[in-house]
C-alpha cells in the first residue's frame, strides 16, 4: 500500500531536488542534474532526525552519481532507522544485486517477500536473483508471475525471454522478447536477447535490425559488428536483397509456460503442516498475458519512496554468513503457485 502523502517539508524538498535531476539528466543537462543530485544529499545530511524516506531518495541520487558503494550505505542506514520498512529492505536487495552481493540480497527480499508474497517487483529481483546463481527453471516461473501480477514492465519480459533462452525455449524466448519491444520499442535488453536467436536463414533482417539497434549502445559496438557480420553473411548466402519486405509478426504467445519444479518428496505425518506449503506443485504454472496498455512503459516498475507492502515488525537482519542456496531455497519456499490453487 502506499504512504499518505507526507506534510515534511524538507522531505518533499529532497525529492523535489531528486525528480527535478532526473528530469535534467533525460534532457541531457549532466551538470545541472549533478547540482541538484548533490543538493539533495546535502538537504538528508542536514536533518536533525534519521527519516528512512529521506536515507532512500539520498540512495538514488547517490545511484545517479554513480556512488553504488555510498547508495548502498544510505539504505543499510535507512533499514536501521526503520526496521519495518519494507520498502527500505526492497531497495536495499536491488541495490545489493546491481553490486553482484546475491547473498545479502537474497536474505533482505526474503523479508519483503515472506510478508507480501504477490509484491511483483520483489518476485522480478527474486528471479533476477535466481538467473545470475543459475537456477533459471526457477527464474522463469518468478519473471512469469511478476509479469501476470503487474503486466507491463518490459524489462521483465526481457529477463523471461533471457530465462527460456537459457532453458532452450526457443518459441517462448521470442515470444517474451516481442511482448518487451511491443511496449517499449527502445528495450535494449529485449534487442540483446533476441538478436542471437534470430541468426538464423529466415530470420536473418531481424537479427540484423537488431544488432542494428545494439550498435548504438556504449560498450556493444564491437559484438554488434560481429552480430551484423553474421546477419548479413546469412541474408546473402540465400541471395536475397540487401532490403526485403519485413518479416511477418510472429503471433503472440497467449501464455507463457515455464517449466515445474521438481516435486518435494512429501513429509512425514508429524513434519506435516496444516496447510500446504507454498511453491511444492509440480504442476506447470501457465500466465495469461494481460492486455496491453494504452502506452508504452518507460522503464521497469519500482515502487516509489514510501511505498510499503505492509507495517509489521521485521526480525532483525540476519548474518551474511552461510550459503546463497540456503537463502534462495528460503525465497522458494515463498512461491505463490496459481496452479496449486
């Protein structure tokens, strides 16, 4: 749910100061966007009390200024001063992710998770999580549902695509990667994933658009070359034209199907709990696409400061010591399995 807005003065100031940079950045304007970034640090280091909100608009625009290390700071301090904030700890766990630290981040969204199980972009970062340590079976059902529970974010249906990929599903790759271009045609993520699949004789112009897009991206320019190199050594190996018609749309996938995981072998009377636990269906978890929105999305969905998903108590953090795959079996223990219901 969301906070009722805040009569804080100066916390509205800083987050004036934060969207104004923001706004300056898009336009290109790097040096006025760094001036109110750095004024809005200045403002939360200023206020007499600690105020989570104000410790999380200090972490982005810490994020802006390229200070991950510092912004990471900012949210540990923001958790302290409110050991209920949820939206604290979510923020904490992408920021942790974004640094490649999957353990600590695995056990800060345990917590989010565990008291709002359906917060679609928490189970978004949970497959993230899941991707980056390798289990993508598990990734793709967690993308899945993120997308079915708040459709419209095409990074989402980015990293799904990136999941089947992974998993060999060819069809459902593209399937995903077109759902993210047809909202946002500018989701270099989408291009990137879809690209290498598409190296193939009769898909070879969309490859080829595709590297096209990609060459445009800082740090791509040479496997974009390459990518184009192969494209067109396909498009001329059949003798067609340099410029073709386009290809025909691929139809649209209805549902995404991610694989089931593995069935649990079923516990003893005495371990038995009253109610079944989450995410032990072995049956395959199929997401009807929602409708698309009247326009394009801009970026992924992100609950904005002071957005919380509950207001009960949190146990303190625990250790960062232990396994990564102990705490992302905690996160799978959490799934919601529409097709259990």
């Amino acid at each position: 749910m969301r906070v009722e807005p805040t009569e804080n003065v100066p916390l509205a100031r800083i987050a004036e100061l934060v969207t104004e940079g923001r706004r300056l950045a898009a336009r290109g304007d790097a040096r006025g966007a760094e001036a109110r970034f750095r004024e809005a640090i200045d403002e939360v280091d200023g206020l007499p009390t600690e105020d989570v909100e104000a410790y999380i608009w200090k972490a982005h625009a810490l994020n802006a200024l390229g200070r991950a290390d510092a912004a990471i700071q900012a949210l540990d301090m923001a958790t302290r001063a409110d050991t209920r904030s949820e939206a604290a700890r979510f923020y904490l766990a992408e920021a942790l992710v974004r640094a490649g630290d999957l353990k600590r981040a695995a056990m800060q969204l345990h917590y989010v998770l565990k008291l709002c199980p359906t917060y679609a972009p928490g189970l978004a970062l949970r497959g993230e999580i899941t991707r980056r340590s390798g289990n993508v079976a598990q990734a793709a059902r967690d993308f899945a549902l993120a997308n079915s529970l708040a459709p419209g974010d095409p990074r989402v249906l980015a990293r799904l695509g990136d999941a089947f990929a992974a998993l060999g599903d060819t069809a459902q790759a593209l399937g995903a990667y077109d759902e993210a271009l047809r909202l946002d045609p500018t989701c270099w993520i989408a291009y990137a994933g879809a690209a290498p699949l598409l190296e193939t004789p009769a898909d070879a112009r969309e490859a080829r658009a595709c590297y096209r897009v990609l060459a445009t991206r800082p740090g791509w320019a040479e496997q974009a070359a390459a990518g184009l190199a192969r494209a067109e050594a396909l498009i001329q190996a059949q003798g067609l034209p340099a410029h073709g018609p386009a290809a025909a749309p691929r139809p649209r996938l209805a549902t995404f199907t991610p694989p089931a995981l593995p069935t649990r072998p079923e516990p003893k009377k005495s371990e038995q709990q009253a109610t079944q636990p989450l995410g032990t269906s072995s049956a395959p978890l199929r997401v009807k696409l929602a409708p698309l929105p009247g326009r394009p999305a801009t970026g992924p969905v992100k609950p904005p400061p002071g957005t919380t998903v509950g207001r009960l108590a949190l146990p303190p953090v625990a250790a960062t010591t232990g396994d990564l795959n102990e705490a992302l079996e905690a996160l799978r223990g959490l799934l919601i399995d529409p097709g259990a219901s």
